[in-house]
C-alpha cells in the first residue's frame, strides 16, 4: 500500500512515520508513506498554492491548479486491477470516516490524500479531480494532516502483517458493528479510592467458552450504553 501525501506542512509527518507500528510497517514494506510538498508543483516564484476568494469573503482559498499537477504526477499510471488508486480530499463536509470506510479503502494499492488549509480548497478539486471526500468527524481542524494520520492508520492496521496477531484485529471495536469487550491485566485485585477492585471471575476460570460469551455479552451492554444505534445493523 503507497499513502501519497500533498500538504504545505511536511514536517507535520516527520515523527509520525518513525514511531511505532507505522515505523515497523513501513520497515517490513507493508506500507510506503510519501510525503510530497505541494509547493514543488507551484508556477510562480512565491511558490503561491491560495489565492482571494472570488466573490469576497474572509480567509484564503487553496488553487486547483498546483493540486491538479501533484495528482496527475503522483498517480499510478498504468490502470488495471493489479493497481488500484483513489484520490482522497479531506473536507469538513465529507463523508463520515469509520471502519467500515477503512476496510473498503485498505483494498486499494495506493491512496492519495489532499490535505487542505486556509479557508479551504477551490470547489473543482472535490468536483473533478478527487475521488472522495471523507471527514474524520464533526468538528474543524487547521488542515487536513491530522486526518491524514488517521486514515492511514485505520488503513494500515488492517492490512497483513502490520499487527502481531489476526486476533486483534478481528476482536476490536466496530469489526462486528459492536464495541469490544472490557480488558484486564495483572494485578488481579487493586484497591482504588478505598475499595477493592477485581478482575471478572469468568476471567480467571480457564474456561474458554465461558470466557468468550461473557466477552460477546459485555460487546453488547456497552454498545447498547454508548452506541445503541450500531446495534440496528447487528
């Protein structure tokens, strides 16, 4: 899986991409993480990427055109079904972002993103030139590099090889449409504000099965607690 990232801040992915599981994905080439400054596709010698809006307004708007040129040298040339791209504009009107949307993007070979900034990006991109756009929640960023970040860890997690075990993949939150079960580790008894507080017995009973309904009971109350809504799909 290629990430191609266009951005006016590439230092913003410095650290992200030597730190933890992506630094190990990426050792083991299970990703490529390339960060491009959309700078180097600018056409003047202030290396301008925004302009004034037209018709008025505050803030500056990012131009199509530098956006326009890093997409078209960045995208697989070749069309087939052994390459798969997708063109990704972040926006805060996007599509919601959520593991269901991780799991269809991680079947592509190589995802662009567009990360945004200013007062947001000319119209013709989200039109003509991204695939997609995807939002990673209600709320508004400076740009789109956070975004960035998560989508390409949803991504990459899914992916083979990049977590230990299948297992945790396959056990997490919204896999199932249900939010997963409470986690315990040693010590087995902890006394918290004044009270003894103990591991679930069930845990400690070897008994597999009972084990793995008392996990598949707990999904359901915290989802019917937190997210009720994802049970119409269950």
């Amino acid at each position: 899986m290629k990430f191609e990232i266009i951005t006016i801040f590439p230092g913003l992915f410095e650290n992200f991409k030597k730190e933890a599981l992506i630094a190990r994905a990426i050792k083991k080439k299970i990703i490529a993480i390339n960060v491009h400054d959309l700078r180097r596709w600018t056409f003047d010698a202030h290396k301008s990427v925004d302009d004034r809006p037209y018709g008025g307004g505050a803030g500056m708007v990012m131009m199509v055109e530098p956006i326009q040129k890093a997409v078209r040298n960045l995208k697989f040339k070749v069309k087939s079904k052994e390459r798969r791209a997708r063109v990704i504009l972040f926006s805060a009107k996007g599509e919601k972002f959520d593991q269901k949307a991780a799991r269809r993007l991680a079947k592509y070979d190589q995802l662009i993103m567009i990360c945004g900034r200013y007062e947001g990006i000319d119209e013709r991109v989200a039109e003509f030139i991204a695939d997609e756009e995807i939002s990673i929640g209600d709320y508004v960023l400076f740009g789109g590099e956070i975004p960035a970040m998560v989508v390409m860890e949803a991504v990459a997690r899914l992916l083979p090889g990049a977590v230990g075990k299948k297992e945790s993949v396959a056990d997490e939150s919204f896999q199932t449409n249900l939010l997963e079960y409470p986690h315990y580790t040693r010590p087995e008894a902890i006394k918290i504000d004044g009270k003894v507080r103990r591991v679930p017995k069930v845990l400690l009973s070897g008994d597999h099965k009972k084990i793995e309904e008392w996990r598949r009971e707990q999904s359901i109350k915290v989802t019917e607690k937190r997210r009720p809504e994802l049970l119409k799909n269950f």
